[in-house]
C-alpha cells in the first residue's frame, strides 16, 4: 500500500501535448545506432525495467492467421493499389489470372504478435501508450499463396537499453503446414523505459541502411486519400489513433495519423512497380525504420536508388518535404538471365556465388531448415573434368552452415558436376534427375536424402 500510495517520483506534465507529445520527438533524437540519451528518469525505473533481460528468448504462444482473396485485396487497396494502374488488377481482381498478394501483406500475417502476444510474456510490463513501431523487416522465401492459413511463431529475439527507452526485437515465422513461408522482425521503442543497463546493440538485429549519398534514380508519387487510415485498419490494425480523433488529440496529433505500415506498403508498391514490374516473385527482403507521422490525405514520394538487386529508397511527404520512412531498401531476387550473365571476377566460378548467396539467405533461418532437411551434402564443382572447388552445406548441426571445403564429419550425400550444370540445376533448365540419369551429375551416399535440396535451392533460397 505504501508503494501504491508513493508519489514522489512523478512528474506533472501542464498540458496534453507536454505529456504524450514527447514520445515522437524521441524518434527524431536517437543517434544512427537507435540510440537515445539517457534522462533523469532512468534509474528511477531500472528496477521495474530490469525485468526486460529474462524475457531475452521467450517464445510467445503461436497461433493461426487465416486469409482469402478479400484479405489481401482489401490490404492491396488499403497501401494504395488501384484501377487506375492497369497492372494493380492483379492485386485488386480475384478473377485475374495472374492474382497475387501483395508481398507485405506478409506483415499483416504476423502483427497479431506484436502487441497482444507480446503482452503475455513474463517480465514485459508494457504500457502500450508509451509503445512506437520504430522499425520493420519482411522475407519472403516464396510468393504468398492467395489464400492460406498461416501458423506463426513468435519469440523475443533481443532486448536493448537505449537510454531513453528501451528496443524488442520480436522474431516472427510464418509456416503453410511444415513450410516456412515468411519471417518478420518488429522492432518496438518503449519510451521510458531504459537505463536498466542492458546492450545497446544485436547482431540479430536487422540494420537499416542510409540511401547513397546521390539523387534518386527514380520517385513515385501517390496522394492518400482521406479515408485511408480507416480502409487500412480493415486489415486488422484497430488502433483508434489511427480513426479517432479525441484519441489521436490525447496522444498530441491535430488529427488521426496514418499507420506506419501503410506508409511502409505504399512504399513497398512503388518499389515492386518501378523496378520488378509487379513480379512478387522478384520480390525478396524489406527493411524500413519509421521517422514521422503521416496525415491522410498527404503525398507520399517514394525516392529510390538501385544499387544491384538492393533497390535502396526513402519516403517523403511531397507537401512538407519531411521523411517519414527512412534508411530502408528492398532486395529483389535477380532474374535467370541476369544471373547467368553475371560475369565471374578473376576467374571464379559461379557457382561460388550461388554458394555463397545461399549462406547469406540461410543465415536467419537455418536453424528452421535443419529441422526440415537433417542432412549434410558436400559438393564437388568441376571445371574441365577437374575438381575446381568444394562446398559443403551443412543442415544438420547447429543452425546450418555454408562453408568452402569438405564435410568436417562425413556428408550424408557427396554430388559432383560442372559449374555449367550446377548453374543450369539452379536456373531450373536442367532437371537434376535427368542430370544424373545422362552423368552430368554424380552422387554417391544417401541418394534419397538428396530430395531435399529442393528446399535449399527453391523453397527456402529462392534460387
């Protein structure tokens, strides 16, 4: 009772504004690590706060997300999809024959987690007033289904003390059956709730990068309609920020803003139009930190860099010049024919890089591909009927690995072909059973084991 009744730490706030109108202009201060300083609150709350460190690894309890084509339509027009581009019907139309889900709505299958879910693990006292979606990254290891029934996992990847505030990294995988189908990141700011002397950076984190320091080499622009904010929340985010304004006055805005996550689809679309040709299966990997509110009704311009597959791009309000979407990128999976004219650099093969982009892919998620595949396969790539390299790819200890060189113990399937064929394998014009059949592809152990490199090279590495 005594507790409840101890006052002596608040602080007494004269207006709303001076109350809640702080909480976005922390965004605007942290450092280019997401870095605030420190208040004088801080230390005042690290015995409350400390509690973030055992909830580091806590799996939230998963649960079933469920969509038809109205979902994802209702998503396409609600990021701004439209009949005035022809090629939106897809997005738009269940009757086209080519109908698809727009990428992000990748997101929209995950986000129940990220407050409701979260809430219910031990040791996150959340004040979900205080709570900003300060960051987002979505992969896609192949085109959603148009319809589907996701079962998502969840887990609290990290927790770091920025000062201020405090970061949860909140991992979340999306699997069709026994099949990853998409995995997001959900970087929460808690503003007050730091200086409980945590980490203040991950390498699980997925880093935002700053867009190249030239002008743009292409922008599009779309202009938010008034209604917006409440077509959008059809997809599941209810927030009243976002549709009412005595609740958005409390929280210190003029009026209802737009969700982040609109913004960041809005964003997503223009990328996808400008430089994949609406082909969600070009579609790879997004990263996007949240800088400033949007109003409905405002133009988003959507500035963009193309550097490789890596489409670098932030978003602006064309009315304010302010940047609401900052140091994000898209990557986009290269298509076959670029991938086969890549020119090798000194002599090297190429299928090093083929290897070495599927360990970059299987970084995050192989500890799910090992779970799935249990096996360990050794390569060896010729060049003039001589062994030209070794590779091994590693699914069955630890959480994967792809490394140059034999297996360290014995590999469950050891395959031999050219660096011609292998490409051809993985550019899908050559079937590697028909490979084996004529003796351009030799294999010798656990022939059936070997079945499941179409999850490496397919499912999972979109290669």
């Amino acid at each position: 009772w005594k507790k409840i009744c101890d006052f002596g730490s608040v602080s007494n706030p004269q207006t709303i504004q001076e109350s809640t109108g702080g909480i976005i202009g922390l965004v605007s201060k942290m450092d280019s690590n997401g870095g605030v300083s420190t208040n004088h609150t801080s230390h005042a709350a690290s015995t409350a706060t400390s509690g973030f460190v055992g909830a580091i690894g806590q799996k939230l309890p998963s649960f079933s997300s469920t969509y038809t084509e109205l979902e994802a339509i209702m998503y396409a027009l609600g990021v701004g999809a439209s009949i005035k581009e022809p090629k939106d019907m897809k997005f738009i139309y269940e009757g086209s024959s080519d109908f698809s889900c727009l990428p992000t709505f990748g997101v929209i299958t995950a986000q129940k987690s990220m407050l409701g879910e979260l809430a219910q693990i031990p040791g996150l006292s959340l004040d979900f007033a205080k709570v900003l979606h300060g960051e987002q990254y979505l992969e896609l290891y192949k085109p959603l289904p148009r319809t589907g029934k996701l079962k998502c996992e969840g887990v609290v990847a990290d927790i770091l003390d920025k000062g201020s505030g405090v970061v949860i990294l909140l991992d979340v995988y999306s699997y069709s059956g026994n099949e990853l189908l998409c995995y997001n990141q959900f970087s929460l700011f808690l503003v007050g709730s730091g200086g409980f002397g945590g980490k203040r950076t991950s390498d699980k984190m997925k880093v935002a990068v700053a867009v190249p320091n030239r002008p743009p080499d292409a922008i599009l622009t779309d202009t938010t309609s008034l209604n917006q904010a409440a077509l959008y929340r059809l997809s599941g985010d209810w927030n009243p920020l976002h549709i009412d304004p005595n609740f958005s006055s409390l929280a210190g805005f003029d009026k209802p803003i737009l969700h982040g996550l609109c913004t960041f689809g809005f964003s997503a679309r223009h990328v996808l139009q400008q430089f994949a040709d609406h082909d969600v299966s070009r579609f790879k990997a997004i990263k996007a930190r949240f800088a400033k509110p949007v109003y409905p009704g405002q133009t988003l311009q959507t500035e963009m860099w193309k550097e490789g597959n890596r489409i670098h791009f932030q978003t602006k309000i064309q009315e304010t010049g302010d940047i609401v979407i900052s140091n994000a990128y898209v990557d986009l999976v290269p298509t076959s024919d670029m991938l086969a004219k890549t020119p090798s650099k000194g002599g090297e093969l190429q299928s090093t890089l083929v290897f070495e982009e599927i360990g970059r892919r299987l970084k995050d998620i192989g500890h799910q591909v090992v779970k799935t595949v249990n096996a360990v396969f050794e390569w060896h790539i010729t060049e003039g009927g001589n062994t030209a390299a070794t590779w091994t790819i590693d699914l069955k200890n630890g959480s994967g690995e792809v490394y140059q060189g034999p297996a360290r113990g014995s590999a469950d399937t050891t395959l031999t072909l050219s660096d011609e064929h292998f490409m051809e394998v993985v550019q899908g014009k050559l079937d590697p059973q028909k490979a084996f059949f004529s003796g351009k592809l030799k294999a010798k152990g656990n022939i059936m084991v070997s079945q499941k490199l179409q999850k490496i090279l397919k499912d999972y590495a979109k290669l």
